[in-house]
C-alpha cells in the first residue's frame, strides 16, 4: 500500500505565498475578488473564534495549574513565565535598535499609481460573543475557581470545551490557512505591496534566527551560575532535543527527548518528569520572541506609533494567553491574534503577515522552547536539592 504523501503548514505557506505573488501578476480583477471575499469571511470567522480559543486555552489551563498546588509547580511556573517575559523585553530591545536601520517606514497601501486592494463581492458579518479582555479576564476567573472547588463538572466542561476549540483549528483553520494567506499575498500583489513586505520578512527571519541562539546561550549562562558547570556543555548535551523539534515543528511531541537530554545534564529524574512536561505547554520564550519582533518590525513597516509601555503590557498579556497553545499548530500566533488587535491597533492584513512570518520560523521558536526547558529543569533541581540538603 502506498504511503500518502503529506505537506506539512510551513510548506504549504511557503507555496500559498509563492503562488499569491505569481498569480497577482495574471488574475483578472474578478477573481481576485472572489479570493477577497474568501478572505473577508474567513477574517470574520477567526475574529469569532478568537476569543473561544483564549478562554477554550487559559482557563484550563490555569486550573490544572491550580490544582496540582506544590511549591515545585509554582516554582517552575514563576521561572518558565519571567523567562517568557524577559524574551520578551529582550526582543522589544533588539527590534527597537536594529529594525528602524533596516526597515524603511512604508504604510500597506497603493505604491502603484492606480493601483488599490481588491475588493470582495460581499461581507458577511459574525460578532464575537465577547472582546478579547473579556474572554483573558473570565478565563483567568474560571481557571482559579476551578482550581479551588472540589467539583469537577466544570472542569470536564471545559476539558471537552478546549478539545471543541482545537478541532475548529485543526479541521477548519489550518486547513483554510494556506487560503488566506495565498489571499493575502495575491491582493498585496494586485496592489504593489508585496516588493515590500519580501524584503522586510527577509531581514526580520535573519535577526530573530541570531536572536534565537542569543538567548539560549544567555539562559544556559544563568543555570550555570546555579549548578557551576560549563553553559556551552550543557547546551551541547540539549542539542538532540533543539534539532528534534526543528523536524517535529512540536513541543510536546519532543518531550521524550527532551527528557532524555535533560536528565543526561545531571537533573534529577523526579524533577526532569516533572518540569519537563510541564515546560512543554507554559514555557514559550522563543515563540514570545518571534511574536514580538514581527509586530515591532510591522509597525516599523507601516509607520504605526509603538512605545515601551505598549509592549510591556503586551508581552505580560502574551505569556498568559498562550499558555496551553503548543497544543495545536501555530496555537500560539492564533491565540495571540486578539491582543495585537485589541492593544497594538492590529488590522485583519496584518494580522494575516503576523501568520505567515510566525509559521515561516515556527520550527525555531519551538526548538528554542524545548531547549530553554533544559535550561529551567536545571534551576529547578538546583532549588530542590538545595532544601533537601538544608534540612
């Protein structure tokens, strides 16, 4: 029997873009337009389903954290979410110094005289049940008083809830994904962005690629000053489990290796099954970074106004929105989508580019998660050991 060949998304986006910007150059306006009007309704549907997914993520999430109360749980938790947000402020740093020199202010618009967006023959209107705030705050809610009450008919609501939310990403979004963005790009194209946009993804892929081995090194330097041993070597030894999650493109389909790695590393196997799984789903340094130094280096594209304080609340609210999202692909960007539009002015175009530059590299930003768990598996082990020996 012969093996059906499979595409995997980045694929698939790679030739959704590649096939958007040849077709820009040959569709007539009426089919353009019958892609933009795909695009509009299928913006409306993600605009629906983006609250769902925030409140289908956290509050379970939060819940499962509660519930398993122990202070090796909240000490893991705290560590994986400073490390979250301290990649977060690092690739604020960066994108901030570097970007302005590299990319050249130049709003999404016409650069063809003549030449506009085109236009979908209707819209169909789908409001979401409640604002992003909204779903993050009631979420946050539901989680604690899920963790506190004995009663578990909620909980199992919102266990079979979660499994709802990843079955629309899955059969519906993902595979509608390739869609949108050949819609995106097609229209970008019509219009004369896209010279533009290239040029951009290019340079923005290069700093965050150098960002990525940055910020590995630095967090294995600061497990070394706990445990006193060599970072280079401690890297080295997690290495099987970085190249892993480049083929796997998953955190949670890594953690055998990553386990292996770890307690290779002298980490106590106790501690190493336990964080490690842990890790999978709460620790997202790397996904941080790339979220962020793409939506700097699109605001610097657009000439959008940014400034610290924005992205200080923004990087907070992004550590605890996409708590639980490696659970599905490109779960993080998806659950990122609200708060870019609700505190950075995000439009659905842009969005759209968010989409596509984060899957473009999501292959590094989930090796670099599963190989800072090493990294947070160590410290903890460092803390634990050190009490028991206290006592």
């Amino acid at each position: 029997m012969k093996k059906r060949f499979k595409v995997n998304l980045l694929l698939q986006i790679l030739i959704a873009i590649a096939l958007g910007i040849g077709c820009g150059y040959i569709f007539p306006e009426w089919l353009g337009r019958l892609f933009a009007t795909f695009n509009s309704i299928f913006s409306q549907f993600l605009g629906f389903l983006i609250p769902l997914i925030i409140l289908g993520f956290v509050a379970p999430a939060i819940a499962d954290i509660g519930r398993g109360a122990g202070k090796m749980l909240v000490a893991t938790a705290a560590i994986a979410y400073v490390a979250t947000i301290c990649s977060g402020f690092l690739s604020f740093a960066v994108g901030d110094s570097i970007f302005p020199h590299l990319i050249t202010p130049r709003p999404l618009q016409a650069e063809i005289p003549g030449a506009a967006d085109l236009q979908p023959y209707f819209n169909i209107e789908i409001p979401a049940l409640m604002t992003v705030m909204t779903a993050l705050v009631l979420a946050f809610l539901l989680g604690i008083c899920m963790a506190s009450i004995k009663g578990t008919a909620l909980r199992s609501w919102f266990s079979e809830f979660r499994e709802v939310v990843e079955m629309a990403i899955r059969n519906v979004i993902i595979p509608l994904l390739p869609i949108y963005i050949f819609g995106i790009f097609l229209n970008m194209t019509w219009s004369g962005q896209v010279a533009t946009v290239l040029g951009a993804f290019a340079k923005i892929i290069l700093v965050i690629f150098a960002l990525h081995v940055f910020l590995l090194v630095a967090q294995f330097c600061i497990a070394a000053l706990f445990v006193r041993r060599n970072p280079f070597k401690l890297l080295l030894t997690m290495l099987p489990a970085y190249f892993t999650a480049l083929g796997t493109q998953s955190s949670a389909a890594t953690i055998p290796v990553t386990l292996r790695q770890t307690i290779k590393m002298g980490v106590s196997e106790d501690v190493a099954g336990f964080v490690i799984p842990l890790c999978a789903t709460i620790h997202m340094s790397g996904s941080t970074m790339k979220i962020v130094c793409c939506s700097i280096a699109l605001m610097l594209m657009q000439g959008m106004p940014y400034s610290l304080p924005m992205f200080a609340g923004f990087i907070c609210m992004i550590g605890i929105s996409i708590i639980a999202a490696p659970g599905v692909p490109g779960g993080a960007i998806m659950a990122s989508l609200g708060i870019m539009a609700s505190m950075l002015g995000f439009s659905e175009t842009d969005q759209a580019l968010m989409i596509a530059l984060y899957i473009a590299m999501d292959s590094f930003g989930t090796a670099c998660n599963v190989t800072g768990d090493g990294f947070i598996a160590l410290i903890v082990n460092w803390i634990f050991r050190r009490k028991t020996h206290q006592v």
